[in-house]
C-alpha cells in the first residue's frame, strides 16, 4: 500500500461546536512523509501544530492540540475522514481557533474528498508495528481500551451509556469497512441532560439540531431521521478512528474499547507514542 495525499484543496467555513466562532478551513495536499498538519493562517508567522498525540492539550467534549500559542480544537472529525479514506499526508489550513462543526459528521468532508479520488505518491505507507500490547482503564467510569499487536489495523467497540433509547451498541472497523457509507455520515450526538451543564462550562456554544444529535429520555430531541439506528456508537468509532491516527500513522494493530471517550483515547495514542521511542 502506497502512501496518498488528495488531488487538490477544498475549502470549508461554518461555526465551531464548542467555541461558536466562525472558521474557514482549508483542506491541502502535502509531500510523502509529512503527515498531518494544521496551520493557524490568523496567527503571526502562520505557525503550524503536528497533528500527534504529544501535542494534545484539552479532551473535553472533543480533541484539542497544541503548539506554543497557536491551538486547533474539535479536530478529531477531520483527522477521522482523513484516516477512513486512507489520507496518510494532508495539511489543514484554518483561520480560527476551532474546526468547523458542519453537520456533526464527516458527511462532507466525503462528498468533497470522493468526487476527485486520492493521489497515489508513490511511496510505501509506514504502518506502525507495536512491539507488546498497551491497554488503559479508567476506574471511574469503567471504560477502558486494548491495543494489541496484529497484521493489519482494525477496531472494536461497544459503547453502553445505560441509556434505554441508545441501550448497547457494537461497532466494528478495519480497512475493509466502507467508511464513506458506514462510519464518515454518523453525527456527534450528547444527552439532553448534559446541555446545561455543558453550556455552564463554556462548552456547546455553537450546538444545534443541525449538528448534532440530542438523546432525551423517550428519544432523540426533533425526531431526526436516523443514519443508523447505531448512529451514535458508529460515531464513537469515527472519533476513536481520528483521535488514534495521532498516534502518527495507521496502526498494525488491534483495538479494543469499552466506552470510549476522547481522554481515553488520546492517553493510549499518547502510551503508544512513549512506547515507539
């Protein structure tokens, strides 16, 4: 498998989940070997972030990195889109503090990317190998995840919020999963009880029905049509996949997690990282 970039650059804007303010985003090719990279064009000297797990400095809600001064926030659905499709180098130029939100999925990042395919570079793709297994828990909440080394890369997970309108959801995914249909469309989605705590703590500023799905009691807030009826933990495994790929590439490697969140799964990126040097 050869390493690939995309064909040309796309541009995206909207507001963000959690900030509410409004970015431009572009989405670039880049050399063999680079990887992904954001670059905050609002800042002076336009400074650049490696999107790697040593550089992750927030996991409320969603996936902050860091560089200095300059920050990229809710970047996890990107990084997922760019891993679903086989993206190994791509730089994302963006002129705000956080990513745009859009529908609450990776919906059109795929639409965008698809319509022109993938630039072959050329060069083989460095898959990670992993010299022992790596797992972390988190006592608290139950939640826990497994690395294990394996021929190629794949993910297991099973989310559980005690929630009977989500009740137990399992999702799988490997290379052969076709994630523009199964993963990439599956919005963000929290509970209605966790809105005012959220927006007490600066969160959700920029949260609608448009980008996100609300789980109440009985249901789901407005009554959307449902991608899935496992849309939420196909959604958990869009995140996990982006959160991962800061590890620095894809993984030859087996994961698997019981409740998944951003902390978790940026700690293990992190563990991997320290383990690999």
């Amino acid at each position: 498998m050869n390493q690939h970039t995309l064909k040309t650059s796309y541009s995206f804007e909207g507001k963000g989940l959690h900030t509410g303010t409004f970015s431009n985003m572009e989405v670039m090719p880049a050399a063999a070997d680079t990887g992904i990279r954001f670059c905050r064009t609002d800042l002076p000297g336009q400074p650049e972030i490696p999107a790697l797990a040593e550089y992750v400095t927030k996991t409320t809600r969603s996936t902050t990195i860091a560089c200095g001064e300059a920050e990229a926030v809710t970047i996890e659905h990107i990084m997922s889109v760019l891993t679903g499709l086989g993206v190994d180098n791509a730089l994302i130029r963006l002129d705000n503090l956080e990513v745009p939100i859009l529908d609450g999925s990776a919906r059109l990042y795929l639409e965008a990317f698809l319509k022109d395919g993938l630039e072959d570079q050329g060069v083989p793709r460095r898959y990670i190998d992993l010299p022992e297994a790596v797992e972390l828990q988190d006592n608290r909440s139950g939640s826990w995840v497994r690395i294990q080394p394996a021929g190629q890369p794949s993910a297991d997970i099973t989310v559980d919020f005690g929630s009977p309108v989500l009740g137990v959801q399992t999702v799988h995914w490997d290379e052969a999963t076709d994630y523009a249909r199964e993963i990439g469309p599956c919005r963000t989605f929290c509970f209605y009880r966790e809105i005012e705590p959220m927006l007490q703590n600066g969160l959700i500023k920029g949260g609608d029905l448009s980008n996100a799905l609300v789980v109440t009691d009985d249901g789901y807030m407005g009554d959307p049509q449902l991608h899935f009826p496992d849309e939420c933990g196909r959604h958990k495994m869009l995140d996990l996949l982006g959160d991962f790929r800061l590890c620095g590439g894809y993984l030859n490697a087996q994961i698997t997690a019981y409740k998944p969140g951003h902390t978790l799964n940026t700690q293990a990126a992190k563990a991997l990282r320290a383990l690999l040097k």
